[in-house]
C-alpha cells in the first residue's frame, strides 16, 4: 500500500510540470467606440447579448482548438475564428484578440504555439462594416 501510494505521488509530481504548462487564457478585447452591439461566442458560451466594450477572458486547460464568433448589431454581420493551441511547455502565455474596424489582417509571431485563423465574414447588408480581429503577441517581459 505504502509503495502504491508512494508511486502514485511520484507519478503526480512528475506530470505537474505539463499539467501547469497547460494553463492560458484567451482573451477578447473589444473597444468601447467601435460598436454599441456585439455578440462573441466561445466554444458554445454566449457571451451577453449586448457587449459595450472591454476584456473578455476564456481560459483554456488542454491543447486543442478553441472557436470564437462575432456577431454585429441584428446580426447583420458575423465571423468565425479558429484558435489552435500547440502542444508544448509555452501554453501558459495569454492569447489576446481585438476586435478592429479595419481589414487590417492578422499581425504577431507565428512562431508561438499559437495559430489563429479567420474564415471570410459574411454580410447579411450592403451597407454594414465588418470587423476584422487582430492577433496581438504576448507582451515579452
């Protein structure tokens, strides 16, 4: 029983160090002077009918991939993004989106064990503006 016990705490131990690398957060930044009416959603969860601004923090415990959509005022407007986590010891950094109305693309180092891929916006109206999400680096300390 003692060496059961005892293995089982070495076993324990020795996966604390993956375990903990296994932590994050993905975090939405939504500008207040963008929108007044947004909707993003995350593997499922609703977030608010009416978003005003601000952070927004998912976390995630496991490599893998995580959705994110937005949705404009009437859904007039939506996107889908896809955020694939890597499987190694840097999974601990912060993943930060900000919602931008420009078509500014994706800018970051795609080096990191993060990928984020976003599908075409589709516009229900020819007079909406669709937002575009940037990927921003985790800040280097």
């Amino acid at each position: 029983m003692r060496f059961t016990s005892l293995t089982t705490t070495f076993t324990l131990i020795s996966l604390l160090p993956s375990i903990l690398a296994m932590q994050g957060k993905l975090t939405v930044l939504i500008p207040d002077n963008t929108y007044s009416q947004k909707r993003a959603s995350h593997g499922g969860e609703l977030l608010g009918g009416e978003i005003k601004g601000g952070k927004h923090e998912w976390t995630f415990t496991e490599p893998g991939i995580e959705y994110v959509m937005w949705e404009g005022p009437d859904r007039i407007w939506h996107q889908e993004c896809s955020v694939w986590v890597g499987q190694n010891g840097q999974l601990n950094e912060d993943i930060e989106f900000e919602l931008r109305n420009e078509k500014a693309g994706f800018k970051g180092d795609m080096s990191k064990p993060v990928h984020i891929l976003c599908e075409e916006a589709h516009c229900n109206s020819q007079e909406c503006v669709i937002p575009h999400v940037n990927s921003i680096p985790p800040k280097e300390e």
